[in-house]
C-alpha cells in the first residue's frame, strides 16, 4: 500500500519538481509569442503554409477563434548533443504552441528524453509523453520524432481541430472550408 500511495505521489509532483528544467521554447522562441516576434527572431526562418485568411476584430485579434495555422520550418539546428535537427515552429491564433524536432532515425533519441525528462509518464496510441507544468513532450516511438507543446495552448488547438472535424469543416492549413450543409 506505502509503494502505491508513493508511486501516485511520485507522479502527482514529479512535474512540479522538474518545473525549472522543461523548455519553455527553443533559442529565441518562445512559447505563445507572436508570428511576428518570430519572424525578427529567426528571419531565415522558411513559411511551409501559405497565410491563412485574416479576419481581425477592432482589437487586433482573430475572428471567432479561427485557429489560422501557420508553419514555419528551420534546418541544421541543434539541441544540446542531438545534431542536425529539422525544427517546424506551429502557430494557431498567431501565437507559438508546438515545436516539432526531427533529428534523424536514431534510437538514442529516447535516451535523451528519458535522461532529461525522466521516465515516459503516458503511452498512447502512437506517441510516448512526459508532462510537466507547462509543456508536454511527446515521441513518436517510431520515426523518433519529437515535439514540445505548451500545455494549455496546445490542448486548445486540439480541441479546436477536433470541434471542426466533427462540424465538417477541418481543411488544411491555411485553407477555409464552409461548414458542411445539414
């Protein structure tokens, strides 16, 4: 019962302890900051999706939560030992939530994430993710792709996405469908 109660606990505060150490970003780019911001950041930076339709309110915002998604990508990057590494930086209402690492097939990828992150917390489906309080990092087990995602601005993306899949309207990005007639 004691070994139960302190592996609950242990995953309960884990992600509290490890706070510090989990990226908020990567370089200059940070969590939830504007494709703008971005772009004077990393001006080599290469757009992958054509610009989405702008609806702007009176306050600068996007119309009605359309999500705008924007990608860009930047390659031969590095993250710590894990060289060259292909990064796309995804933007929905024009803010930074995911950024996605694609540093080649090798299988010491897991080593890295498990080394700084601690033990896979979560397995499902195809991916492999360690929470912490902000940002959750997830493996594809099988291309040993990986990605950091603000927590909160990511679960609202996917809510989001999955709110049109079922209304019918989920397009590309970049690409406006109307709503799909009752």
């Amino acid at each position: 019962m004691i070994a139960l109660l302190s592996l609950f606990l242990s995953v309960l505060v884990a992600p509290t302890l490890l706070a510090a150490e989990w990226p908020e970003g990567y370089g200059k780019a940070r969590f939830r900051m504007s494709i703008q911001e971005f772009e004077k950041a990393y001006p080599e930076a290469r757009r992958l999706t054509a610009p989405p339709p702008r609806k702007e309110s009176a306050e600068g915002h996007d119309h009605e939560g359309e999500l705008g998604l924007v990608v860009y990508g930047l390659e031969g990057q590095s993250l710590d030992e894990l060289s060259p590494c292909d990064l796309q930086f995804r933007f929905a209402w024009n803010q930074l939530y995911e950024i996605d690492f694609d540093c080649g097939r090798d299988p010491g990828i897991l080593a890295y994430l498990e080394n700084r992150f601690g033990k896979i917390r979560k397995r499902q489906g195809m991916g492999e993710y360690w929470y912490g309080e902000k940002t959750v990092v997830s493996l594809n087990p099988r291309s040993y792709t990986f990605a950091f995602v603000d927590r909160e601005l990511g679960t609202a993306v996917t809510n989001q996405l999955l709110a049109e899949i079922l209304q019918g309207r989920a397009g590309s990005p970049g690409e406006k469908k109307e709503p799909a007639a009752p």
